[in-house]
C-alpha cells in the first residue's frame, strides 16, 4: 500500500461519516496527523503506532482525557481499515483509561429560582437584557437544552402557537436536529418573554430569539463568565468535589431530576431512556444512561426498583 492509497482510505472514512450526519470537522484534522504519523513509522499500521501518536505526539498541553480521545479517533478509523487492508492493527479499547466523568453540579428548585431573579435585576435596567438573561436560565432548566442551542435560536423557531407548543432546534452539536416540545408553564414564560420583547421595540432589530442590546445572538463564552459572576453572588459552590456550577449543569438538572421522577412513579426508566436521549439530542445511548450514575439519588431508586421488581430477580 501506498501512501496515497492511506490518504484515499481516509478521504473514503470522512466522506461516509459525513454521509450519516456526524461530525468530522476537528477530528478530520486529528485522523491527517495521525496518518502522517503512520506514514512516517511504516506501513501497515501497528498498534503501538497509534498509542505512540495519541500520547507521546500529543501536544504538551494535552492531559489524559485528551490523549484518550486522540486514541480512541484513531481506534475508530483503523476498525473501519482493516476491513480493506489485511494486517492493519487496531488497539485494545482499554489501552488508555478514560478518565471519570466529575459528578455534575445539580441545582435545587429554590437555587433556580433565586438565579432567575438575581437574573432579572441585571443590568442596564430598563432594557430588555435583564428580561433575555432570567428566560434563558428558566428555559434552560426546564427544557436541557444546550447553551449554544438557546442562543441560536431564532422568533421561528420558538412554535408557541402550534399544538403542542416546541422549539425547533437546528443544526446542533453533531450537526442533529429535533424538534422539543415545551411544557404549557415554559411556553406561557416565552410567550410574556416575546411579548416584552417586541413592546421594548427589540423586534425590529434582529430575528434573533434571546436577542443582545446591539441586535445578535448571544455569545455562549461569555453568558459563562457571567453566570460564574452570578453563582459566586448567590454563595453557590461545588460540593464533594464535583464541579462547579454553570450554565451546562441546568442541562444536568433537567436529566437527572427527569429520571428521578420517573422512578419515583415507577415508570419503566430502561424504556423511557431512549425517549429522553432523543429529547436532550444525544447521539450516543451512553450519553444519557451516564445519568443513571450521575447521583447517589439515582442510584439508590435504582436499587429500590431492583429489589421490588420480580422480574429483575429481586425481593418481590
């Protein structure tokens, strides 16, 4: 095999991921490197050449959970190439431990509460700042969606006259859209949203939903910094070395206090995960099944519905 033959073999790689809508940008970047690297240790690929790429060619400022994910690129690409090239060496899938997801920081009815009005008294006063800043946190918490999905969502996409009322949310993270029904308390808060905003006279200024004062969109960047400012005010800090707050822990919220009442009414969570993967947009099962582990809360209704549950081998 050649070394044009290589770069044909990943062109053919990129070019079927994209095909099924996954994302290839910075990790088409990674797999070129990664090639070059091959190229240069010899031809076919071993094993040991990939974990000598993801490790000691990885950038100085690179920890463990970034040369796990450089392996783990690389271990994608080489199954799909030893396929059509014999002798092609894929590594072992525990070759670098990932390292453990921090425990999220899950906020209280009341801590929400008390950031949406500190989130309103924002300033300037006056303007509709202090209005968009309290409906994105409320919109946050009440449906999971992402930071950069809120902000870019544009006066069509938020469908509050259709039945049932939803977002339309495109083009996210791993290029994937959905539609997201919204509960009729969250609609009447973006309807009282949308109409403050066009009395403010913000209509005329931008299609943008959560529109800024200059007439954008909302930078993700720096709504963190100020929601970091807003969780130090409110006395608000990690606990039992889990991380700190943010604006993607609402997100964690809505998922974990979800699966926490659906065990509470003794649904059938296994069944119902599926339903809520879709609803938050993730693209792998494993993404929403972490929160089954995500709280000692979950895990305790876990074992209660384990023990209660015939047919799971548990105490009748």
């Amino acid at each position: 095999m050649s070394a044009d033959d290589l770069d044909r073999h990943l062109d053919a790689y990129l070019a079927i991921r994209e095909a099924l809508g996954l994302s290839v940008g910075a990790n088409a970047r990674l797999l070129r490197d990664f090639v070059g690297h091959a190229r240069a240790a010899g031809l076919p690929i071993r094993a040991g050449t990939a974990v000598t790429w993801a490790c000691d060619a990885a950038p100085p400022t690179c920890g463990a959970a970034g040369k796990a994910h450089r392996l783990s690129v690389a271990r994608r690409f080489l199954n799909y190439l030893a396929a059509v090239l014999p002798g092609t060496e894929v590594p072992g899938p525990g070759m670098l431990p990932s390292p453990t997801r921090r425990r999220p920081y899950l906020f209280t009815p009341d801590e929400i509460a008390r950031l949406v009005a500190a989130a309103a008294t924002a300033p300037p006063r006056g303007t509709l700042r202090p209005i968009a800043l309290s409906t994105l946190i409320g919109l946050l918490a009440s449906t999971g969606l992402r930071v950069g999905e809120a902000v870019r969502l544009t006066m069509a996409d938020v469908r509050l006259d259709e039945e049932p009322a939803n977002l339309r949310v495109l083009q996210t993270k791993f290029r994937k859209s959905r539609i997201v029904p919204l509960h009729p308390t969250t609609a009447a808060a973006l309807g009282h949203y949308c109409l403050q905003r066009q009395d403010l006279g913000y209509h005329a200024l931008s299609d943008a939903f959560l529109v800024t004062e200059r007439g954008g969109f909302h930078c993700p960047g720096l709504l963190n910094q100020w929601f970091a400012g807003l969780t130090r005010r409110l006395g608000l800090w990690p606990t039992d070395g889990g991380r700190r707050p943010c604006l993607h822990s609402l997100r964690h919220t809505f998922a974990v206090r979800r699966l926490e009442a659906w065990h509470a009414e003794g649904r059938d969570v296994s069944a119902l995960l599926p339903s809520l993967s879709v609803y938050l947009g993730h693209v792998r099962p494993q993404d929403t099944y972490w929160y089954l582990t995500a709280t000692p809360t979950l895990l305790r209704l876990a074992g209660t519905r384990f023990q209660l549950d015939p047919r799971a081998g548990g105490v009748p």
